[in-house]
C-alpha cells in the first residue's frame, strides 16, 4: 500500500485526506502553511503534521498537493521543499494553477527522478467528502496508472485529457464558464427582484427553460436569501477567471463576457468580499444590497 500525503489542507485538501483515510489508505503526513489547520488534521487521521515540505517527502511515496495559486505551486515544488530527496515518489496535483506551471513541476520533479499527475478537479467540498469528484487528469500514462488506485478512491469520474498542461486548460475553461453562468444567475435574479417578481417563481422557471443551469442548482437560492457560506470562493472565480483570459490572450482571442465577470469577481475582492461564495456576485447586482 502506497504510503500517500497531502499538502494543503483546506477545504478540499482535507476532506480528500478524509476520505481516503476511511478507504482505508494510509495517510502519513500533512503540511499546510497554516499550522495549526494541519496539527489538528493530523490528529483526527493519526498523521504526522509536518512541519517542513521536505518532511512530507519523507514520509510519503505518493503526495497530493491541493495549494492556492501559481506561486504556491512553485515555492513548494523545490530543491529545498517537496523536491528534496524525492526520487521515487508521484504528486498529484490537484489544485487550479495555470498549465504553464503544471508543465514547470513536472520538468522539475522529472529532473529529481520523480513523476507528477495533474488531477483537476471540478466539483465540491461535499463531493470531496464523499469520494464522489469529477478528476480531469494530464500527465504521462505510467504516472496515472500508479494513481489510479488513489484516485478511484477519491472520484466518481475520472477523465483522461493528456499530456501535462492540457488537463488544466480544461479545467480553467470550466470554471470561465461556470463563472459567466454564476454572474448572468446574479443579474438575473437581481432584475427580477428589482421589477417586484416573485424570485421563487423566477427561479422555478429559469429550471424549465434557457435559463436552467446547474449554476441555478447550486447558488439560485442562496443569491436569493443572501447565504453565501463558502463552498467556492469569489477570490479562486477571479483567480481562475484570470487564468482563461491569459489562455484566450496567448491565444489571441477576445472573451468579453469572461473578462466582464473577472471584472466583477476582481470587484467583490476590492469591496472586501473575496472570501463569501461565488454566489455573492449577486451582492453586486442586486438593487439596495451593495453601493454602487
């Protein structure tokens, strides 16, 4: 049995870490930047909270790294950090980065003999919990069939996209998508509110028209009763946001509805609303609710 860690135990990272430890995997180490996040997991699954990167790669054939953003990635995949004495070992990294990055870590882990799987994931907290996530994976095919057992455990679907990079270029361009529904949901609902209709209403036929989404699944109510108990942050909507406009840029390709909802996502940051729910876009839309 794989010996398997994880770094970066938020919300998903920790309850993917969950979920495996009641699958029956061995799970050894966590690292977070966030300290004491990490001791108190450890102490739920009987891991070590390590205190150092280098520490994980140590205890761990296989590690899962569930970080922030681009930089994140990179200050961890070095000599000095995860990449420390790491032949051997597999990553699979599962966090929304852009693929030019996915494509660094694995030249770098490939250099300290080691391999690297992306495994994108579109789906929630919930579903993390469940072992019910849809992976979207990229990377070489022997790194893959050395996760596959993990990764069975941990979702409900997995798709092969390719090579490194091409995994994340999917996944970024589901979240542009799943951004723009959230954002059009929000003006939606908040025009509705602002001509007197009833949203209940609204809502039920927005399921049985056009207007349905799986959006209108998830945040319909919540813009509504304004409960925005975070599940998917508007900081990673803007984050991903930006990462679709730097693919369509280098692509030479204009994306006004995308770069319009980066604006609104970037906006709630501003207004100090960066932590609520994606769903909070509808803060920004909705007559009384936010000065204009």
């Amino acid at each position: 049995m794989e010996k398997i860690a994880f770094v970066g135990v938020g919300r998903m990272g920790a309850n993917m870490a969950r979920r495996l430890k009641d699958a029956g995997c061995a799970v050894t180490a966590v690292y977070d930047v966030r300290a004491e996040a990490a001791r108190q997991l450890a102490a739920e699954l009987g891991a070590e909270a390590c205190t150092e990167p280098a520490r994980v790669t140590e205890l761990a054939g296989v590690i899962i790294t569930v970080v922030t953003d681009d930089a994140a990635m990179k200050a961890i995949f070095s000599p000095d950090a995860l990449l420390k004495e790491a032949d051997g070992r597999l990553f699979i990294n599962c966090a929304t980065v852009s693929p030019r990055t996915h494509l660094e870590v694995e030249a770098r882990a490939r250099e300290q003999g080691a391999q690297t799987l992306e495994a994108c994931m579109a789906s929630s907290i919930t579903q993390a919990r469940e072992g019910s996530l849809y992976l979207m994976i990229g990377g070489e095919t022997a790194a893959f069939e050395r996760a596959r057992p993990i990764l069975e455990k941990l979702a409900s679907a997995i798709r092969r996209i390719g090579k490194a990079g091409e995994a994340a270029k999917v996944k970024a361009l589901v979240n542009m998508v799943m951004n723009i529904n959230t954002a059009g949901l929000a003006e939606g609902l908040g025009l509705g509110d602002a001509l007197g209709l009833d949203l209940a209403m609204l809502r039920d036929v927005f399921s049985q028209t056009g207007a349905g989404s799986r959006v209108l699944q998830t945040d319909g109510e919540d813009m509504q009763n304004r409960d925005h108990a975070c599940y998917f942050s508007a900081a990673h909507a803007a984050k991903d946001s930006g990462i679709a406009l730097e693919l369509a840029k280098e692509a030479g390709l204009d994306l006004p509805l995308a770069a319009a909802t980066h604006g609104q996502y970037c906006r709630m940051i501003a207004e100090g609303l960066g932590e609520l729910d994606k769903s909070g876009v509808a803060e920004l839309t909705f007559k009384g609710r936010r000065p204009r």
